[in-house]
C-alpha cells in the first residue's frame, strides 16, 4: 500500500460517490487503505455518511476502524447511528479490553442489551469483568486474552493448546504458565516450546522469574515497569496471584499518549479533555478556569503596583522594568517546576532530598540572576537610569531565587497531596511569580532608594 494523504478533494469526491451510492468506488478505495485510515476519514464526514462507508466494510475490517477512532469521537458516532444488533456485530471481533472500552462509552442500558446479544459468551464474561476496573489501573489497562498452559503438561500438550487458544490472541508474545489453582508460575517462550523435546514438562523449561503486576497496580507504574524491563507484554495476577490476563505494549503507549495529552492541556490552562472539533462553549468552558486565575492574578499585580503609586511619581523610570520583573520570573518558575515534574514522572528507587534539591537549585538560580543582572544592569547605564542599577540588579536576583523557590515547591506539594504536579507548570506559577516579582521588585525599590 502507498502512503495516504487525506486532502480535501479527496474527503469532496468520497462524499460525492456516498451522495451517488456508488458502492462499487467507495470500496475500491477502501480496499487500498489500512483501517487507521479509514478512521481518519470517517472524521471528516458526517454521522450518516461514514456509517454508510463502515457498511461497504466487512465486519472485522470495521471493529477495526472503530478500535482506530478516539474514545470521544467514537461515542457520539456510535450513539447516533448504530442500531444495538451493529454494536453487537463489532464487539464481537473486539480484544476484551477494547471492547469494554467501546462500551463504557455507551448507557447501561445499551452495555447490557450489547452483552446480553454477543455470540461468545466467554468473551461477554471477560468483558464484564474487565468493566469493573477503573482506566488509570491494570485492571483497566489488561485485555484477557492469552495464551496459558499448566505446568504439569507435556510440550505436546502444550502445543496443542496453543493452537486451541491463538486462534482468539491476535499477539503471541509468550505462554504463560499456571498451576491447578490459576496461580502464576512463570513462562516459555515460544523458542523453548519449539526445541524442547515432546514429552519435556513445561514446569522443567519455564522461567519463573517473571514481571508482573498485580490489578490495582497505577497504569503509570504499569508503564515504567514495561519501559525499564523492555517488555512487549506483562501478566496481571489478582491479589492471590492467579493469572488474570496480560497488558500489552500497544495498550500502554496508548495510555500514555492519552496522558500525555492532558498534561499538555493541563499546562496550557485547559481543564478537561479540549478537542479541536467541541462546540465553541465546550472549548471556552475548558479555557476559562485558568483564564479567571490570571485574571485574578494580575487584578492583584496591579493592587500591589497601586500600593506603590508615590514611587511612581517621583521615579518615572521605575515602570519601565515591571515587565522584565514579572517575565523573569514567570519564565524561571515554569523552567524549573517542569524540571521538577519530570523528575516525579521518572521515579527512581534513589531519591534525593528537599534540601539537596533546593540547594543545588537555588545555588543555580543565584549564577543565573547575577548574569541576567549584570545584563539589565549594563542596559541601565546605556539608556541613563544609573539610580536604578542597584534595584533592578538585587531585583532581578531576588526574583529569580524566588521563582525557583516557588517552582520547586509547588508541584512538590501537589505531588505530596495527590495533585497532578503538572498543573503547577501552567498559569498557576506564572501569575505567582507575577505578583512575587513585581512585589518584590518594588519593594526593594522602596528600601534602597529610601522612597
């Protein structure tokens, strides 16, 4: 297949041949595309018109076009246009953990008319389990299809087995290995079942040191663990340690990517999930709370500038540098809470102190606001305002420790509390280190030029 590029003729001359029900070209050109394709271009189209095009689809190509849309997107297309007997067509073909996934979108009482009509009852039970578990867990990140085999069995057995079960696992990675009681003893990979001779025992060839996460492991630990062992799947046990299903790399990345959004969003002053297509009052609403924030932030920059109002008079030149004072230290309190951020997200089992971290910090902070310092302070004497080469200088130094101060503990605190750290990296610390910057600009103003 050749690369697809969605262009806008493309998307006109689709809904043109949809307009026409000219199946005979809508399936040409669904033949040649891979179904993340297709789901880009379902996107574009409206409701009616891209349920029209999954119909030209088979079944398994469509539960896979689905699986590719985003979880927001897919709910309102499903809602909207699919009849219960359709959504039970596709689950079908779903892995367990997509489709309680899919449908944890929909009511209740369309999750349980689905079930009720599956095929595969097995698979409606696994659904339904893995409905209890919260997304941010294992649980909740776990497919349960897999391949496992008990320990007591030969190779042959073994073999046959996993003939019997990958007809239903898309991905063999490994076998996993339990005994009588489901209880998780290690696993062959698929190397050893190959060269190990037919009547071997699996319990002489299995590895029993093994990774593995419990289900109400954080999706976040989930992730690491798989990122620091390089793991293409890991085992889910419940708290008895019997084998429940498996997590994969793709689900994890998805996760991740999920996470990676939000934190995005978060640091930018969007609360909720923002998408580009929500109405214009979703958008504004996810905007607004930060934007009331610095609002408020900046109402209290100016009651503190206020504050300061005879100063301004007899010393003009003192509301040139309000901005450099407010930018520093917005721009140094975002460098380092990030930094912070990103070292609570990359946990290591050695830990370095609060008063190392400050330290070093501050001692970081101090070289930086001497060069800014001596930097603004050169700009003081070109420009004629040598009475204020002091202020601005001991100013922009003290602004500087503050906001790194200020960046370092806040999402330090948030983390102890149980807050996303991320958000510290957003508006919050920028309005703080405003009014801590203007604040203390002034103020040393006031105490060394005896105002």
């Amino acid at each position: 297949m050749t690369t697809f590029e969605l262009t806008k003729e493309y998307i006109e001359r689709l809904e043109t041949a949809i307009e026409q029900k000219d199946e005979k070209l809508l399936k040409t050109e669904m033949e040649d595309l891979y179904p993340a394709d297709i789901a880009s271009i379902l996107l574009e189209l409206n409701g009616e018109q891209g349920h029209y095009l999954l119909t030209l689809v088979d079944t398994e190509t469509g539960a896979e076009i689905l699986s590719h849309i985003e979880s927001e997107n897919r709910k309102k297309f499903i809602q909207e246009q699919f009849t219960i007997e359709e959504i039970a067509k596709y689950v079908n073909l779903f892995d367990s953990d997509d489709a309680a996934d899919l449908l944890n979108e929909q009511s209740i009482e369309v999750r349980e008319k689905v079930i009720a009509l599956l095929e595969d009852r097995e698979q409606a039970r696994f659904i339904i389990d893995l409905m209890y578990y919260p997304e941010d867990i294992a649980g909740g990140l776990m497919q349960k299809e897999l391949v496992k085999v008990n320990s007591s069995w030969t190779v042959s057995e073994c073999v046959e087995e996993i003939r019997r079960q990958a007809e239903d696992v898309e991905k063999v990675f490994a076998i996993y290995v339990v005994d009588d009681e489901q209880k998780l003893q290690g696993i062959v990979s698929l190397k050893q079942i190959v060269l190990a001779r037919k009547n071997t025992r699996i319990e002489n060839i299995l590895d029993d040191d093994i990774v593995f996460v419990e289900t109400t492991t954080k999706a976040e630990e989930v992730a690491e663990m798989m990122q620091k062992y390089d793991l293409e799947a890991i085992p889910v046990v419940n708290t008895l340690g019997r084998l429940l299903g498996r997590i994969t790399i793709d689900d994890v990345f998805d996760y991740i990517t999920d996470k990676a959004e939000e934190d995005i969003q978060v640091m930018a002053g969007i609360t909720g999930e923002a998408e580009e297509a929500d109405s214009v009052w979703q958008l504004a609403k996810a905007r607004l709370p930060w934007l009331v924030v610095g609002v408020a932030g900046s109402l209290l920059a100016a009651t503190v500038i206020k504050g300061f109002e005879a100063e301004f008079q007899k010393v003009a030149a003192l509301a040139a540098f309000i901005p450099i004072m407010g930018s520093t230290g917005g721009n140094v309190g975002i460098q380092t809470s990030s930094l912070i951020v990103q070292s609570l997200a990359e946990k290591t089992g050695i830990s370095t102190s609060l008063g190392q971290r400050l330290l070093k910090i501050i001692l970081v902070a101090i070289v930086n606001g001497l060069i800014i310092g001596a930097l603004a302070g050169a700009y003081i004497y070109i420009i004629g305002e040598s009475q204020l080469f002091l202020v601005v200088c001991f100013s922009l130094l003290s602004v500087v420790v503050l906001a790194s101060f200020t960046g370092t503990i806040t999402p330090l605190v948030l983390d102890r509390i149980g807050v996303n750290p991320a958000i510290a990296s957003g508006p919050f610390i920028t309005t703080a280190n405003d009014i801590i910057g203007i604040g203390t600009y002034l103020l040393i103003a006031h105490l060394l030029l005896h105002l």
